[in-house]
C-alpha cells in the first residue's frame, strides 16, 4: 500500500499546528521536514527543534539536505526523528552516516538527486531501509515532475526487489500526476505543496491520500519494511 509524507515546511507555519490537527483525520500519519544548509542547496530551512516541535502522533520523516551529515545526525535522533535521509551525494562517507544511524531505531533513507546514476546507491543497500528518488533537483522551488524520473523507479524497484526496503520519491507530485507515480510500485510519496497550496489542507490531502493508494497495489512491502522502523511505531 502506498503511503503518503507531507511536507510541512510549504504549510503556513502560523496556522501549522491547527492544520495538522485537521490533516491526522485524513490518516495521514507522516510529516516530511527538508532540512537545508545553504551549502548543498540554495536554501535555509529548519533544524532539529523544528522537527521535535512537531507533534509526536506523527511519523517524522527528516530530509536532511545538508552538506556532510556526518556527526549532524544524532540531533535529529535526539529531537525524535523516526526517519532520517540524506543525500549520497552530500558526503564522501556515506557509511559511516549510516553506521551512526545504525543503532538508533530510525528508519535510514538514503537519497538520490535525478542526475545521479541509481548504480552509485548498490554498495550502501546492506544498510539502508529506505531509498529516496528525487524528481527535482533540492532547494528550488515550482520545478514540474521530471519524465524520466519513472524509468528511475522502476529500475529501483528491480534493484531493491529482494530486500526489505522501501522505495520513496520526491518532488513535483500534484493532484494531476499522483495516481501515476504511486502507479509505478512506490511505497512512499512526499508531497506538500499540493497539500497547502489551497484553502482546505485536509481536504487536499484526502484527495492526495486516496488517489495513492486507489492506485497503487497492496503487496505488504510497506509493512514488511516498516518493522525496521522505530520499535513501539
């Protein structure tokens, strides 16, 4: 069953915690936080008092978009992140990333830009549970779902086919091109514009929920994967 990460940094953050009230009624049970430096993409965004902020009867799903996270994870750890991904392309040493991680009860994602080749991912799948496809490149916002970007997943889903780990993608998901992308065997799709942007967030994220999983097929990889993820979730 497809699920769906709403990104909360798009969301009026005046009016966050009364929308979240309205949005956890739609079943929505995970929150997507982009955690950016400035350094491995153009904007600042929040850190870990954001995430430990946010309420506790959501999964926190932590995109870290940061330059060598190396040493920076444990933070997130600590402020209650469930899920923490970051970038291969970020760090010269993405095992010991993971190795940190490793002991911490989180979910470990990591995450491909579209201009990196799925191949470099291979020799990290021991240690990971979750692999992010990004459809746009990070920190930009308005940027359209890139085409190619579904050859991509299913050349992911091939590679991780064995193993119990979830296949995620990011970026350019809207109301018009949902149920095709959760078409092509996803497990998780973040989307947060197409949740804010509108008078009615629990409304759009009902419609955005039930057209992922109206479309995608019930195959038990979500659970099997999720029993990786923090013990007592």
């Amino acid at each position: 069953m497809t699920d769906l990460s709403v990104g909360v940094l798009t969301a009026d953050l005046l009016r966050l915690g009364e929308e979240l009230e309205e949005i956890a009624r739609t079943g929505v049970t995970r929150l997507h936080v982009d955690v950016m430096d400035g350094v491995f993409c153009p904007e600042i965004t929040v850190g870990p008092p954001f995430v430990k902020a946010l309420p506790d009867s959501f999964r926190k799903d932590v995109h870290l978009m940061i330059d060598e996270p190396v040493g920076k994870v444990a933070s997130f750890v600590d402020a209650g992140a469930d899920t923490i991904t970051f970038h291969l392309e970020a760090t010269r040493h993405p095992h010991r990333v993971l190795h940190e991680l490793a002991d911490s009860g989180v979910t470990r994602g990591v995450a491909l830009n579209p201009g990196t080749p799925l191949a470099a991912v291979e020799p990290l799948l021991d240690d990971v549970e979750l692999v992010l496809v990004l459809a746009v490149d990070p920190g930009w916002r308005g940027q359209r779902f890139i085409p190619s970007t579904h050859r991509k997943l299913a050349a992911a889903r091939e590679l991780i086919a064995d193993r119990h780990i979830l296949l995620a993608v990011d970026g350019g998901i809207t109301r018009e091109n949902i149920s095709v992308v959760a078409s092509s065997d996803i497990d998780l799709i973040v989307t947060g514009s197409a949740i804010f942007d509108g008078l009615d967030a629990a409304a759009n994220a009902r419609f955005m929920l039930q057209a992922a999983r109206g479309a995608a097929n019930d195959d038990g990889r979500l659970g099997a994967a999720s029993a990786r993820t923090k013990a007592g979730d």
